[in-house]
C-alpha cells in the first residue's frame, strides 16, 4: 500500500516536470521570436531616406533648372522627321486612333518604364517627347522618367489641346473657369510643424531599385484618380493640405482658402520643408496649369506621401486673373490647329 502511494506521488512529480519543462520551452520559443521580429526592425532598411537623398544626389530634378521639362507644340513639329526625335502618345488607343501627331507611337500610361527598358534605346534621342490631352499625365510621367535618369524626356506642353482646336475644346477650353475668383483670400496661412517622413516599404535594399520599384507601384493607379476638382477644394478645403506652389508674393495675391505657399524648386528637398507635410492627409498642388505640379506630384508619391493635382491648376478657376497678370495662362493663342494623322494605330 506504502509502494502504490510512492508510486503515484512520483508520477505527479513527473507530470508536474514535463508541464513545467513545456511552458519553458514555450516561453523560449516566444522569446526567440521576440527577439527575431526586433532584429528584423533592427535591420529594415531604411528606404525613405536611401530614396530621397538618391534623388537629391541625381540631379534633384524637382528643384532643378530642368523643372519643369516642357515644350510647345510649335517646337514639336519643327522636329517632326528628325532621327533623334520621337513622340509618344500616352492617351487612350482609341483617342489616338482618331487622330495624333504624325508619326508618334501610342504608349500605355502604366507600361511607359517597361517601353523605355525595353521598346526603345532612350539614349539614341536627344529629346523624347510625351503627349497627353492637357500635359498633366504627361508631366507626371514625364516627372517620373526624369527621376529615373532619362534627362531627355519632355511634356508637350497643354497636350494635345495645343496642337489642334477639336482636342482642345473637349479639354482645355471646356475646363477654364473664373467660377471662385471672386472666393480668393489673401493671408498668409502657416505650414504644418515638422513631423516624421512616411516609411516606404519595397522589400529593395539599394536607392535604384527602391525608385524603380516605387515608380513601378505608383503607375498601377489610374492618373485621373490623381486629381481633384476645383469645386471639390473650394466646398471641402478642410479635408485636404492644400500647396500652392508659386512665389510668395503672386500667392499673397489670391490663393484657394486653406492654401499654404511652397516656393518652387526650394521648398520640398529633405533639408527645407519636406517634413511639414502630412502623412495621414491628402496634399494637393496647385501651380497656373497643374503641369508644374503634376511633376511635383510625381515626386511626392514616389516618397509615400498621397499627393493629387488642382485640374488644369488655377486656371480652373480665376483664368481671367491669369491673363491680366500674364501667369501662364490658357487662352486661343496657345492652340496651332495643326494638322492630324489617322492612318497608323499602335506602336
């Protein structure tokens, strides 16, 4: 009887070291994931700042004497037949069939960095021209392009409603508007304070790749997504962290409510103000055209901020103040009639 209860007290024992020698492990086994998962944070690679700082050590083309790259109808058909000139057409396939610049290629919008690695030799141009319908989708690929290293890339300026008066009147002159001129303030609203940058995450370890990944990513979303209406920022201006992208002094002029003055080419490198934009909010740019500020746009996504475009920029809303104050605005003059080829569809 004395060995039987022996036996049975040492059983417990037995099961009480194996219950005990389970939660031992289980709690080594949690504590080495622990301390994986911290290493693993410990080591994430730092990809905002190799980006930005690669960006600003390739030729910071936002704040570049290049930016904005842009040039007039007029000058693309003095170049029209030349070797080392190409054209190419980023709107829809069947827009292009109806009539395009002659000789241009018709490119998709999403597949312009596969087209140039692969379709073409970029370097063989001295100039590689991108149209579109108003040139805000063409900046802001032409923007993204530049980043990438492909200095000899242009946007046709005002697209395609430059170069022929049916196009322009389903585009520019259809969306020029004084409608919130009378709507203007004229004080000096203060940026945000600095805050942290936006964390990228690409799974890359070196600048290059982080950039062509990023810009891989950020072509996915359809380009009309990126932008906002002049009647949407002028009823909800609170919902959004407005730029106006001008020198202080045409800002202090007239500016969308809300809005706070960047300084073109200065005010967004790493070392200005870069950190007074939100993270958790939508940043909208508006420059005269929306073209300027498409390719900033470009910029500011590539680094993880949510950034739109003003349509067609504030001459979508205070045009005639554009005109008196001759800041670049669209007008008749700005559109040649030139002619259009229907014949060749495709690449």
């Amino acid at each position: 009887m004395k060995s039987k209860f022996i036996q049975i007290i040492m059983t417990i024992a037995i099961l009480f070291n194996l219950q005990a020698c389970k939660e031992n492990k289980n709690k080594q086994e949690a504590s080495t994931v622990k301390d994986q998962t911290e290493n693993i944070e410990k080591q994430k690679v730092p990809e905002f700042d190799l980006l930005v700082d690669y960006l600003a050590q390739n030729g910071d083309y936002i704040s570049s004497e290049f930016c904005p790259a842009m040039i007039g109808a007029n000058k693309v058909k003095e170049n029209l037949g030349k070797s080392d000139f190409l054209v190419l057409d980023v709107r829809k396939p069947e827009h292009f069939s109806e009539g395009h610049i002659p000789g241009a290629k018709n490119v998709k919008y999403f597949d312009i960095i596969n087209y140039f690695e692969n379709d073409i030799q970029p370097n063989t141009y001295s100039k590689i021209v991108l149209v579109c319908y108003s040139g805000q989708s063409a900046s802001y690929l032409t923007s993204l392009l530049n980043m990438l290293g492909y200095d000899n890339v242009y946007a046709m300026k005002f697209g395609m409603s430059s170069w022929n008066k049916k196009n322009a009147q389903n585009f520019w002159l259809k969306n020029i508007s004084d409608k919130y001129s009378d709507k203007l303030e004229t004080k000096d609203n203060p940026k945000n304070s600095p805050d942290k940058f936006p964390e990228i995450y690409t799974g890359e370890t070196e600048a290059k790749n982080i950039l062509r990944k990023q810009a891989e990513n950020i072509l996915q979303d359809p380009f009309k997504g990126r932008l906002i209406s002049a009647d949407e920022l002028f009823n909800h201006p609170d919902k959004y962290y407005i730029i106006n992208y001008w020198p202080k002094e045409k800002y202090l002029a007239g500016h969308i409510p809300g809005a706070i003055q960047y300084t073109p080419k200065k005010s967004l490198s790493k070392n200005e103000f870069l950190n007074t934009l939100p993270k958790d909010k939508t940043i909208v740019l508006y420059c005269y055209t929306g073209q300027h500020a498409a390719m900033v746009a470009a910029y500011l996504n590539l680094l993880g901020y949510d950034a739109r475009i003003l349509k067609y920029g504030a001459n979508s809303f205070m045009h005639n103040k554009l005109i008196q104050n001759k800041w670049h605005p669209f007008s008749i003059k700005k559109i040649y009639n030139y002619k259009l080829e229907t014949a060749k569809i495709g690449v």
